[in-house]
C-alpha cells in the first residue's frame, strides 16, 4: 500500500549486534549527559566542561541545558570583561598595543582579539548544526546571544564586521531554503541591530524591500518573503517622503505585481494573504497608518471593485480554489461598508464554507455579522 505516493517497506529486525551497539551509545549519551550535570553542580564551568558540551550537542542540539551550560562556560573561561567604551575625549594619543584605547572600547587589544577569535570560534561551530537542523530553534537563540556578546564585549566597529558576517550567512541559508522562517525572521533581526545605533548603523530599508522582491521573483510561494515585505512598506514609504501622488502609484505597482502572481497560481495561499494585506490598505477599517491614507471613500471603493472584478475573472478555470471564494466575501463585506449596493455576501459564503467545512465555527460568525448588518 502507498503512503503520500512512498510505498511502504517492511521494516527489517534488528540484529542482536545491532542492538549491543544501540545500547553502546545510549550508554555513552547517558555517561557524557551525567559528567556535564556533574561539573555544572561542582561549578566547574571549565574549558573541560566546554568540550564535553560539543560532543553532547553535536550528537543532540535540541538540548537546551547543555546550550545554557556553554554559555556559561565561555563567559567563566573564555570571554574578557565587557566593553566599557571610553568618552572621545579621554583618548590618548600615545596609545599602543596592548592598552586600554577608545579604538578598542576601552579594552586591551589582545582581549578584543581574544573575544573575536571566541565568538568567531563558537559561531563556526554551529555551522554544521545548522546545515543538518535548519529549523532547531535552540542553535538560532544561540547565534543570537553570540552576536549580542558582540555588541557587549567589543567596540562598535569590530562588532559590526561580526553582525555583518552574519547577515551573508543568513542569506546563504535562504538561499539553501527559501522558505525557512526561523532564517527568515533571524535575517530581520540582524538587520534591525545592523541599523541600530549600538552598531553604528543606518537605515537598511531600501536594500532589504529589494531583497524581498528578488526572493519573491524566485519563488511566488515564499510566504516570508511577501510577509517581511509587508512590514517594510509603510517605513520605505515614509523613508522616501513619499507624496500622495507617489503613495497612489506604489500601491498600484504592488497591486500588478501580486495580480500578476495570482493569474500564475491562483491556489497559492501566500498571495491571497499579501492580497489581502494590500486590499485592508485600501478598506483601513482601523484607522491605522496605511499605504496611501489620503484615497478618497470614492477612489478606495473603486479600487476595491476592480479587485473583486479581477478575481471574478479567475473563477472562470479556477472554481475550486476557496481563497477566491475567501477574497470575494470579504472584498464584497468591505463594499457594503463603504454604502454601495452589492450582492449577496451569502453567496460567497455558501461557497466557501462548502470548500472549508474544517473552520465552521468561523464562517457561522461571519454570518451572525451578516444577518446583524442587515437589520
């Protein structure tokens, strides 16, 4: 019998020599897992215990503790003082290597070289674990806090040289999976600290829209890459003091842009969110910053007919897709907001309820709000 289009295979006993050596390993999991609790309770958080956590997490890295155990072994054994940076006008000019200097925030220079071959160390080590566990959360949080010992422990330029190491390598690991949303949302917090003042930085904005639109040219499902999208837009705008005019015309390339998507594959549902995204611009039931805040009741009605006209257009070879369905109810609630005539929405309700019968509890509210609008 097929299983997923994978036929099955019988699953073949293990010989007796196969479960000695099971039972070998277990034993020796269990033997490194109790000398590393050993030498934490004794405090012994030594370059001993450091490499006991390397063996342990090389063959498990979803084990928290032992990530935990590691940073505090490199903060005991390896790490020098935190950066204390000096005010510019304590510098002196007969610094030379080897003392304290503003250049190297206030730390000798054989400690901050020290602290970038530490860091550089410990990110290389989890390189490979990244490669085999992509999406384990434990080695990302642990990059993480790596990089803030950065910002911690050494002067703002060195740091950033780290941080910006760090962003190629997470678009090295997009490119890998472009769809990986823990690299996804780790490369957005590399760049928010990239353009902080803590690493001397500027706005990225620019270069990471042109980002999103490359990884979306290669892939029209990469649901993160539309997401990270939406949430650069309203700062883009702002960064480039976009008039109204110039907002007008933003929000109609964007509008093409995911029409276009949509005529491609229209089952998709990483573009129907991004529609809806645009459309809720348009509609700004709350009020809230929006793309083009200063369109008419008359220009939002309008954009929101063409919407529904286009999508009425798909359902002539797409008529099981419930996204479309979805779309056209809410788009047709948004007219009826605005005080225009419009059809029933409980056309489009059947419809997608009949496609969707898993959320019921959701469309029958949707048409308790129907029946209370119409009263």
């Amino acid at each position: 019998m097929d299983s997923h289009g994978a036929a099955r295979t019988a699953r073949t006993a293990r010989t007796e020599e196969q479960r000695r050596q099971d039972l070998d390993k277990i034993a020796k999991y269990r033997h490194l897992e109790d000398s590393i609790r050993a030498q934490a309770l004794a405090n012994n958080y030594d370059s001993s215990l450091f490499q006991l956590t390397s063996k342990l997490l090389r063959l498990n890295p979803e084990y928290y503790t032992i990530w935990n155990v590691r940073r505090r072994c490199l903060i005991s054994a390896f790490f020098s003082a935190p950066s204390r940076a000096i005010p510019p006008e304590q510098d002196s000019p007969s610094s030379t290597s080897g003392k304290n200097d503003a250049a190297t925030g206030g730390k000798r220079r054989e400690d901050v070289e020290a602290d970038v071959n530490t860091l550089q160390s410990e990110l290389a080590f989890t390189i490979p674990l990244l490669l085999e566990f992509p999406k384990c959360y434990w080695i990302w949080k642990y990059r993480r806090w790596l990089l803030e010992q950065a910002i911690v422990r050494l002067p703002a330029t060195v740091a950033r040289h780290i941080w910006e190491a760090e962003l190629a390598l997470a678009s090295k690991m997009l490119t890998k999976d472009r769809r990986n949303f823990h690299a996804w949302g780790y490369r957005r917090n590399v760049v928010a600290m990239l353009e902080s003042p803590s690493l001397n930085g500027k706005s990225m904005v620019e270069e990471e829209f042109a980002y999103t639109t490359r990884m979306i040219n290669g892939d029209l499902s990469n649901f993160s890459a539309w997401h990270s999208r939406s949430q650069l837009i309203l700062r883009l705008l702002d960064e480039r003091d976009a008039n109204d005019a110039a907002r007008k015309i933003f929000l109609e390339e964007e509008l093409d842009l995911v029409r276009e998507a949509l005529n491609v594959g229209p089952e998709d549902q990483s573009l129907w969110y991004y529609h809806q995204y645009l459309v809720s611009q348009i509609v700004n039931r709350a009020r809230n910053p929006t793309i083009a805040p200063a369109l008419t009741t008359a220009e939002r009605t309008a954009y929101v007919k063409k919407e529904i006209d286009n999508i009425n257009d798909l359902l002539e070879d797409y008529e099981d897709v419930k996204w479309i369905y979805e779309s056209l109810l809410e788009y047709t609630i948004a007219l009826k907001s605005f005080g225009e005539q419009v059809e029933d929405p409980a056309k489009w309700l059947a419809k997608v309820r009949a496609l969707d019968p898993m959320r019921a509890g959701r469309w029958d509210d949707v048409e308790k709000q129907l029946g209370a609008t119409q009263h």
